[in-house]
C-alpha cells in the first residue's frame, strides 16, 4: 500500500547515514493464532528476495577438488581443505570468523563438516551449501538473494531476517518485504502474522504492520 511505502521512505531516510558502515535493513516477524511448536507449522523456508540482500558477504568454499578451488579463487573466493576443518573447529576464532562468509561446500565433505562444526554452525543456521548440479558463480550470485527463515518453537513466536541495506531504494526493501509475508502466509495457510517490525542496525525499530 501507498502510505506502507511512504512510512518505510520517510523512516529509511530518518536514520540512513548515521554510522561508519553501511547498516543492513532487518525484519522482525511476530505471529498470532498458530502453534510454531507443531511439525506441520514450523516454519523453515528459503526465500530468494527480488532485490536482493544489497549487502554482499564474503563466500568460503570447503573443498578438495582442483577445479572447484581454482574457480572459487578465480572469483575472490577463500577455499577451506578438508585438513583445516578439525583445526577450525578446535579454534574459536577461525571458528567464529566463519560467521562472516557464506558458505559453500563440495558435496564429499559436507559429512566431516556436520561431524566437527555441525553443532557451532547449525544452530546459527550457517551450515554450508552444498554445490550440486549448479556452479560457483550461479550459486554465489543466489547466495547474494536467498534468505532463511526458520521458527524456534513455540515459546518464540518471532523470525528475524534481513531485508536490505539502507544504500538500497525504499521501493526495493518494500517488495523484498511483500515477498517474504506472501512466502510466509503460503507456507502457513492464511495470514498469521501479528505484526512486522523494521530497523536499521542501529536504529530503533518502526512498526510496520
């Protein structure tokens, strides 16, 4: 709706250029009427924004294989052997530091990856993808679109995403927003959002819906 679009422009533009760094633009969704608790109502969706996430993160790529690594470096990629994971996962810093990329891995090694970073990466909902039937550079261009959103039970009846960056056009962060909510009343049937809220990093949020 108009007076949507023009809440988000005029609020966007209140608080744009406030910090050192660029600050992302971050969705919260509160539900009503529906028990996340249940199987069938969890939510754990993967959602390609129409415009993007505006904010490009660095990719990592787990892998042995010679063509996938020299690919990977070709296009600024870091590549991870199979020798450093163990070491990674022994290693707070470089384990945290993963937190920063998003991650891609050569099939083969997604077993010793769920084995020594599965329980630091899953719930943070960092563990890799896998590259299959696809190519680097298709995925990482998908990675720079695709969000996750996924629901932790019943007492959290909250997902946060991210929607954009504050550089991006108000009209651009409004339709990646009309897309995750039709995403969602898909998945769930019928509209049980109870409200949606917006902010920048440092900024505090607007109620949107």
């Amino acid at each position: 709706m108009a007076e949507d679009l023009e809440k988000l422009t005029k609020f966007i533009a209140e608080n744009k250029g406030k910090r050192k760094f660029k600050q992302t633009v971050e969705l919260a969704i509160n539900f009503k009427g529906i028990d996340l608790s249940k199987q069938d109502n969890k939510i754990n969706i993967d959602i390609m924004l129409p415009h993007g996430k505006g904010k490009v993160k660095k990719i990592a790529v787990f892998s042995n294989d010679r063509a996938i690594s020299e690919e990977a470096k070709q296009n600024s990629m870091e590549v991870i052997g199979s020798a450093e994971i163990e070491a990674i996962a022994k290693d707070g810093k470089r384990l945290n530091s993963l937190l920063d990329y998003e991650l891609i891995a050569q099939p083969q090694l997604m077993p010793a990856i769920a084995k020594s970073l599965g329980q630091f990466l899953g719930p943070r909902n960092k563990m890799p993808k896998p590259l299959i039937g696809t190519t680097l550079k298709t995925m990482s261009g998908d990675l720079t679109k695709k969000i996750t959103l996924k629901s932790k039970g019943k007492n959290v009846p909250t997902v946060h995403c991210v929607v954009g960056t504050e550089d991006m056009q108000a009209e651009e962060i409004y339709d990646n927003i009309k897309e995750i909510v039709n995403n969602i009343n898909k998945k769930l049937g019928g509209n049980h959002i109870r409200s949606l809220y917006v902010k920048l990093t440092m900024s505090e949020p607007l109620r949107f819906i």
